[in-house]
C-alpha cells in the first residue's frame, strides 16, 4: 500500500511505514473529524512521534528524543490550531471559542 501522506523529514521519513501511518490516521480520527488539511498535519507528526518513541535511547544526545520533544510541541500546537478550526467537520468562529477542546489534553 502507498503511503498517504508526505514525509519531509528525511531522517524520520525512511523509518514511515503503512502501518504506522494507519495506527496514526486512526489515532487522528478518534480525536475528530478534522478537514483534510489539518489530518494529513496531524497524521505526519503522530507517524514521527511514534517513531521517535520507538527508536529513542535515551540521553541528551539522542536524536531521537530531541525530535521527539520537538514533534510533541508541533503536535500541540497543530491540534489546538486544527480544534478552534474544525469541530466535527465544521469551521468554528473564534467568537465561540468553548466549542473548541484545550489542546494539552492530548
């Protein structure tokens, strides 16, 4: 099966694997209904936080864990921003900011 999205993080990118990206995809979409633009964000950076979970050793000088700190701020803030978007597929106002959930409690 091909790939659905498009990995730009070359360290990261040759370690994507379907399956991966279909655990993500489900992770994703049992959050929400996201519009196609903010799935595919969310689907890449939870592909690379699983990866990078995967492989980390540990340490300070670990690649991986450093990506992983990085990817896990990206993943907050592109959920926040993919929530006050989109609630169950439809475009939110910022004038009702309740009808979006807090992004840390992912």
């Amino acid at each position: 099966m091909a790939l659905e999205n498009e990995y730009t993080d070359s360290f990261l990118a040759r370690l994507v694997t379907d399956d991966k990206e279909v655990a993500a995809s489900d992770f994703v979409d049992n959050i929400a209904k996201f519009t196609d633009k903010w799935r595919g964000k969310l689907v890449v950076i939870r592909v690379y936080i699983s990866i990078c979970l995967d492989a980390q050793k540990g340490g300070q000088d670990d690649v991986y864990a450093t990506k992983l700190s990085s990817y896990r701020k990206e993943w907050s803030e592109l959920l926040g921003l993919a929530k006050s978007d989109t609630v169950n597929g439809v475009t939110v106002s910022p004038s009702f900011p309740s009808l979006s959930a807090s992004p840390g409690r992912y």
